[in-house]
C-alpha cells in the first residue's frame, strides 16, 4: 500500500535565515497513529504546516494521498483536518456555526447529523448554541477538534491537542482519536505529554533540531532502547560484589542490603544465569522487584545523546 503522506527531502529556512527543517524524508501509512516528538523549537509545528499548505517549503516535496501539495492543493487540502496548536477561533460565532461552516469551506454540502455526531463525540453538544468567547479554554480546543473533523478528512493532524485539556477530557479526545483511526483515519500528533504517545502511537518519530533522529515502532523502540531493572532485597547485607557475580551488570546499593541488575528488554537470558550465580555464591533474597524504562527515559537519552 503506498503511503498516504510521502515527505521526500524537505527543507524550510525562514525568511529570517532560520533553517527550521533539514532534509526530511518520512512517509506516513495510511491508518496509522504516528506520534511526532520533539523539544520546543524541533521543527514540528513547521513540518505540519507544510503538509497542510500553510506554510512554503524551500526544498522539496509533499504527496498528500496521492496529491502534490504545490501543484494539486485543493484535493491535498481536503483530505486533511487541522487542528492547530495556537487557539483560532472567531470569538463570536456558536460552537454550531463555526464547525459548520468549516465543512462549507471544503465545499461540501451541509450533514447536521455528522455536526452533531462530531459535537457529541467531544462533549460539545450542551455548547452547541454558546458563543466561542464564552467557553473555557479546553472547551475551545475540543472546537478546533470538531472543525477539524467536520468534512470528515481522512487525515488527521493534532498538534499538541491535549495542551490545556483536564485528564478526564484527555481520555475522551483519547478514545475519540482511537474511534477515528478505527474507522480509517490517518492520525498525527504532536504531544509534550510522552506518556500519551507511548499509549496511543503505532509509530514515533524524533525530531531534533530540524532533523528527524529516529523514526521507529513504538513497540520494537520499547524493545530496542528500553532497559529494565531487577532490585533484589538480600536476606543479609554485603559490604561488596563477590568476585563470582563480576560478569553480570550488577551493583550493590548503598548499605550493601539490594542488588540492582540492568538488563535490556531483549536480552533476558543473562537473568538465569544470575540466578545460578547467586545461588552458588549463598546469596539469598527474600524479595524483589523489576521496572522498565518508559518512552519518556528513552526519549530524553535521545535527545540529549545528540546535544
Ligand atoms: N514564522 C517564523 N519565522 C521565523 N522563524 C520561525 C517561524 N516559525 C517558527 N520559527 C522557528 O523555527 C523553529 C521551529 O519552530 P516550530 O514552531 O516548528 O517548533 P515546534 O517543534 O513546533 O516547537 P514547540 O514544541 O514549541 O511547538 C523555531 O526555532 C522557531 O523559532
Ligand atoms: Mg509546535
């Protein structure tokens, strides 16, 4: 299946000299949930404003579902839902009006059932007949979220969309977002929130500076970069490593009362082996406990690895 984005060596340099994108290259499948990170000023507001036509390219190219971003705008345009990360809204307009009229802006006919469907899905519906100046800020993103979706793109791009959402609504836009790409909807997003791109993205990229770093699944990225740890609470204290445990990557806590083994995630086969060791040492423990990295870890070992 060809990719339903296709971005082939794209640079960007402001007018103001800043050269906020280096060369990217990247193809987004068609259904998947791509989660882009990066510190402020990586380049992913950029990026995305590219693809979606608002901002000029210096080099390079964009195929949007089979359309050039430069030469077949419109048809690239439709098939993408924005929602933006700075708030634009028109103050006075109903929450009804605004998202209706954005389908308009695509050409398409009106469908209040999908208005409506759209509004509810995002708990916006009791809002429908509010002025926008009149919510709260989260309420205000959920609105950029449902104009997004009102001419039901097959493209969906969420820069930074819970910023300012409380955790319950977060989980709503969570499930939203999951119910989109069920029924076939391409998902970008962009998030500080790591944890939510561990749980939610199929596939992450890095970017860095104006260049992607690393583009991975999420799964084989965990199994790849993440450590796990196994904190052993010995039954008697050691003052230090026995000469017998000193190939296994090992380390006594202060106190001497825990042993700390680190592992990568996909090499297990060291633990049996500890075991033994310990076993034949005399070593006995009457507790323990593992833990494994996060996303979040392995993200800031990225980052700063390329400092
Ligand atoms: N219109 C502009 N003119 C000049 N420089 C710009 C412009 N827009 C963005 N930049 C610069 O380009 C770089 C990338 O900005 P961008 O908004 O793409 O970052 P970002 O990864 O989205 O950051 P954040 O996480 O803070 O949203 C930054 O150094 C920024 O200052
Ligand atoms: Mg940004």
């Amino acid at each position: 299946m060809p990719p339903i984005i296709s971005i082939a060596s794209l640079s960007k340099v402001y007018a103001s000299g800043h050269n906020a994108l280096k060369n990217i290259s990247l193809d987004i499948d068609k259904g998947e949930i791509f989660a882009l990170l990066g510190p402020n000023g990586a380049g992913k507001t950029t990026l995305i404003s590219i693809v979606c036509g608002i901002v000029t390219a210096s080099a390079g190219s964009v195929r949007v579902d089979g359309h050039c971003i430069q030469k077949d705008y419109k048809a690239a345009r439709k098939a993408i839902g924005l929602v933006p990360q700075e708030l634009t809204t028109d103050a006075f307009e109903t929450v009804w009006a605004t998202t209706g009229f954005s389908r308009g802006l695509f050409g398409l006919p009106p469908d209040p059932a999908h208005i409506e469907r759209v509004l509810r899905d995002l708990s916006l519906w009791d809002k429908r007949d509010s002025r926008i100046m009149t919510l709260s800020g989260g309420m205000k993103r959920r609105v950029l979220i449902a104009k997004a979706l009102a001419h039901e793109p097959r493209i969906l791009f969420l820069d930074e969309p819970t910023a300012g959402v409380d955790v319950a609504l977060r989980q709503d836009m969570w499930r939203l977002v999951r119910k989109l790409r069920d029924g076939g909807v391409t998902i970008i997003l962009t998030t500080h929130y790591i944890d939510e791109a561990e749980e939610m993205a199929d596939r992450v990229g890095v970017i860095r500076n104006g260049e992607i770093i690393l583009v991975e699944d999420k799964a084989e990225l965990m199994r790849k970069l993440g450590r796990k740890q196994l904190t052993l609470q010995l039954d008697a204290p050691l003052a230090a490593l026995p000469p017998a445990l000193a190939g296994h990557s090992l380390a006594l806590a202060p106190g001497g009362r825990e042993l700390v083994y680190t592992y990568d995630t996909k090499g297990e086969a060291g633990l049996t082996g500890l075991l033994a060791d310990l076993g034949a040492a005399g070593i006995g423990f009457h507790d323990l406990h593992t833990s494994q990295s996060s996303l979040e870890d392995i993200f800031v070992d990225l980052v700063k690895e390329r400092a």
